[in-house]
C-alpha cells in the first residue's frame, strides 16, 4: 500500500478502506481483541460469556474475514478462526505515511506563519 499510488498522495486502497470499516464497529473489535489472545478459537468460544448468538458472531466473523482479519480452518465439525496480523501492520503503515505528511504540511505553516 503507498500513499504516492497513482491515484494521488494520502489515498487509500480499497482493502485498507474495508479494514477501517471492518475495525469501526465495537463487536467486531472486542472479536479481534479476543482472537489476539493467541490461538484458534471457535464460535462457541467466541461468545463464551457474552450476549452474543452464534449468528451474529458468525456475521462479524465474516467481515473480519472479508478484510483479511481473520481466518477460518474447519476442525472435525467445528471452524477455528484466528486473527492474522498482516492487514493491521499495512494500517498502522498507511497511519504513519498520513502523519508524515501532516508532519510536513504543519511545517510548511509554521515556516509561512513565522515569516518576517
């Protein structure tokens, strides 16, 4: 992912688009943050102590899964999912890229401001 694309500085790809949306709502944050604990989970384990159905996790799972949060092995009769790490790691490089251009651009105004 680059900022300098052919589309322009300071764009985003379309996946890191659908990760942001994916990451914008509060369940499928509280899924990630539990699937970061480390090792496969299954659904049942995923609403272990929770008020969410199976159907509705089985909702936000396939979100995550459309941005590449997630991935799924079936075991035996159960699916295991697991959090991959990748598409966090492209965000947090995009973010970066974004502040370094704000870093630029608030210098840029301090030096026109501070002008004699």
């Amino acid at each position: 992912m680059s900022l300098r694309s052919n589309a322009g500085r300071g764009r985003a790809s379309g996946a890191t688009a659908c990760l942001f949306a994916a990451l914008g709502d509060e369940t499928r944050l509280l899924l990630v943050g539990r699937l970061c604990r480390g090792g496969s989970q299954s659904i049942a384990q995923l609403t272990e102590g929770s008020r969410l159905t199976r159907q509705a996790v089985t909702k936000h799972l396939v979100t995550l899964r459309d941005a590449s949060l997630v991935h799924g092995e079936r075991r035996g009769r159960e699916m295991l999912f697991e959090f991959t790490p990748k598409p966090i790691e492209e965000a947090c490089k995009f973010l970066s890229q974004v502040s370094a251009l704000w870093d630029e651009a608030l210098g840029r105004l301090k030096s026109f401001v501070e002008a004699p």
